[in-house]
C-alpha cells in the first residue's frame, strides 16, 4: 500500500527542493521535480517517498489530516488498552 500525506509548502530551498509543513512541528526538505506545475508557499501538497506528487485544495488538506489525526488517536487508545501487566 502506498501513502501520500498532505503538507503545506513553508519556503524554497532551491528550485527543485522545499521545506513542508507536516503539522505538529515536523517539517521536512521535499523535492518538487515531479510537479507539473509551479507550487507556491502557502500551497497544500500531497507527498509520497519525499517527492510532492500533485497538488491539493486546503480544504481536502485538512479534511484529510484530521482522519490521520482520527487514526492515530485510535492506534494509541488500542495500544494502551493492549498493553498490560
């Protein structure tokens, strides 16, 4: 299974390279070689293996993040119920 995860572009390393805000305080350096089109800061981003693959309205952004914030909370209440003396 493959998974692209939104983020929102922060600024321009180079021209081929930017930083991207993932949330929660993690950024990273992300190439922009496989985007067809110009990106701009502010713009939302879909990511895959490091490579911004396609470019996303802000809406279906956070619709999107918010069901990973979903998930996550899941995983972490299966956890802790799971784990146990």
């Amino acid at each position: 299974m493959c998974l692209a995860i939104p983020a929102q572009v922060k600024k321009y390393i180079d021209d081929n390279l930017i930083i991207a805000d993932f949330g929660k305080g993690v950024c990273r350096e992300v190439s922009i070689a496989l985007m067809p089109e110009k990106i701009n800061v502010g713009d939302w981003i879909l990511i895959h293996t490091g490579y911004a693959v396609s470019r996303m309205e802000p809406e279906e952004a956070k619709e999107t993040l918010a069901m990973w914030e979903e998930i996550w909370k899941l995983e972490e209440k299966e956890k802790s119920s799971t784990s146990g003396p």
